[in-house]
C-alpha cells in the first residue's frame, strides 16, 4: 500500500466519523461523542485482527509478491536453457531424488 492510499483511508474514516457524530448529533444523541469514538475504535480493533490473522497465516501481498516473482525468474532461467543444458539439470534433480 502506498503511502498516498494511506492517508486517503485516513481521510476517509476521519471524515466518516464526523459525519457519523454530525448525524448523532442531529438525531438528539446526546453520547454522540461517546457513540463515535467507541464506533470508530471498533472499526480499528477489527482491522488490527484481520491484519494479524494475515500475517500469522503468511498471507502478506510482499510475500506473495515476492514469490510470483522468484517463480517468473526461475521459469525465465530454465527457458534460457539449451535442450543439453536442461536435459543435464533434469538428470542431477532425478539424482538428488534418490
């Protein structure tokens, strides 16, 4: 996530809770306040779960990032072997295996 998605959310849930305070408000809530803050700690709390559900299942985008491209690499390498090349690379890996 970049930092300018960031600070977007940001604005986004900031102005979400004045408008949600703003409603209370009107509707003669007098914990509009209260009502609010406790809303918008709930939305935080909930957020922090998720993250760390993905970071305990491994399910992070660098991660995933990073391995599609090491499997691009990888398949780009083995493309730029010679048939010899590769028949050899095949033969040693089948060895390894025994």
């Amino acid at each position: 996530m970049r930092r300018l998605d960031v600070i977007g959310y940001s604005l986004v849930v900031l102005l979400a809770g004045g408008l949600l305070y703003g409603v209370l408000q009107g509707l003669g809530q007098e914990q509009a306040g209260i009502l609010t803050g406790t809303g918008l700690t709930l939305g935080l709390l909930v957020w922090v779960v998720t993250y760390l559900r993905r970071v305990l299942t491994g399910k992070m985008t660098l991660k995933a990032q990073r391995e599609a491209f090491q499997i691009a690499h990888l398949a780009e390498q083995l493309e730029k072997l010679t048939p010899e090349e590769r028949q050899a690379l095949e033969e040693e890996i089948r060895q390894e295996k025994l």
